[in-house]
C-alpha cells in the first residue's frame, strides 16, 4: 500500500488479517508482516526510529502499540531499555504467535483488540501509542473514514495530558491533519520525513544511512509550500503531543 494507495481489502477486518498471519505466501500488507510466522516490520525499523523515539519518550514510559502484526519493533524497543509496551491488533492469529515468541519477555504484552475500541484500557492509561501503519489500514477499511476517527478518538482518550501520538504514516499533512483534529482532541504536531529504506540505499550506494528531516508546519498545518520530497514515498512522522485543551 505505498504512496497511500488502496487495494480492495477490508484493511479492518479480522478475518483478512487471520488469514494473512495464516497464511505462508504472499508479500506483507500494510501495518503488519507476511504469513506463516514470518516477523517483518513495515515502513521504518526501530535503529531508524531510535533517535526520536529517545528524544522524546524515556524508558519508563508505558507504550501502546497499535496493530503490531508481527513486528519486530515491540522486541527491539525492550532489548533497548523499555519496560511497558502492551501490543494490540485486530488477528488473534498473530497476536498468538507474538505471545509464543515473547513469552519470556515481561516487558511485552499481548492482547487481541480492534483500535475502534479499547474500552478495556482506562483514560489515560498511556504516555506513548505507536502506530506504524495501522492509521493507513484503517484509511483502507470499509467504515473508512469514520473507523479511524473512533480510533483516534480512542487514542486520544487513552495517552496522559501531554502524552505522544506517535503516527508513522503515507499520509501527507493535506490529508492526516484534517482527520487527526477532526478527532475530538487538540495536538501540538511536530513532523518529520524519512525518505523508505530503498530510496536511502540507493542513494548511499549500499547500507542504508537513516535521514530524519523536521520540517516545519505552516499554520494551517501543511507543509511548506517550497518543500519538495526527496522521494516521492517518504513517510511521514507526527509526534501529535495531547494538548490540555480538548
């Protein structure tokens, strides 16, 4: 699903994720991996994410994961000090699979939620939710966009004043600002840009060097006018700060 693109899936439903995590063919889906018990992590790993992610979140922060799939970024973050990450998504296939793998990490907790409804989670239960590509699921669900406005309702239900949405994204500011104050909470935003693994191996000839850019919003929260991708495909990162003012 680059660029943003829609496929004809149900991107929110059970029964599509069960099969992929099922399955042991096919190519990953956004937000989530391949079948079979193979761990992959779409978009961005955690080495290309660390540098912000300590900037911004000490280890003692308690993480919500929001459609972990079979990610490995969840098990990087506890190898690197974190103590309190709790993973959801929607496939109790996966979320099986996660447990089994992680059952001798305590850091890491498994369960099996649909983002539209975390009820189960009290108000401001969370410094930190991370989503890797499940806000870009739910653009591709069939209640779309109405699923992901509950969702990120739900987000902003569930993070401590001042917590951090952390939203690695396709989505451009013309279309992600919009949907994320249409949600019923105020943000402060901050965005970055990093260019896909792909494009930064090309460039470097070899190994991939991570280039995190911050740019600047204009007030109405789009990019600059001036501002040109480097490639086409970036993603684009929001560190979405709670505002006190709903």
């Amino acid at each position: 699903m680059g660029g943003g693109e829609c496929k004809s899936n149900d991107y929110g439903a059970a029964a599509y994720w069960d099969a992929r995590y099922s399955s042991s063919s096919g190519s990953p889906a956004p937000g989530g991996g391949g079948g079979g018990g193979e761990f992959f992590d779409w978009y961005q790993t955690y080495p290309a994410l660390r540098p912000l992610l300590r900037a911004c979140l000490p280890a003692s922060s308690r993480f919500l994961m929001l459609g972990c799939g079979n990610s490995l970024l969840s098990e990087d973050m506890a190898k690197d000090g974190y103590q309190d990450i709790v993973n959801i998504d929607i496939s109790s296939v996966v979320i099986e699979q996660m447990r089994e793998k992680h059952a001798d990490v305590p850091q890491l907790t498994y369960m099996q939620m649909d983002v539209r409804d975390m009820s189960v989670f009290g108000d401001e239960s969370f410094d930190c939710v991370l989503d890797k590509g499940t806000l870009d699921a739910m653009m591709c669900a069939d209640d779309a966009p109405h699923g992901a406005s509950k969702m990120l309702a739900e987000v902003a239900r569930l993070l401590q004043p001042r917590g951090i949405y952390l939203l690695i994204t396709y989505g451009a500011p013309k279309e992600r600002v919009p949907l994320l104050n249409q949600a019923g909470c105020r943000w402060n935003i901050a965005l970055y840009i990093m260019p896909t693994p792909g494009y930064q191996a090309k460039m470097s000839k070899g190994a991939p060097e991570p280039t995190m850019e911050e740019v600047a919003l204009t007030e109405d929260g789009q990019l600059p006018p001036d501002y040109v991708l480097k490639d086409p495909e970036s993603h684009f990162i929001y560190v979405c700060h709670k505002s006190n003012a709903a």
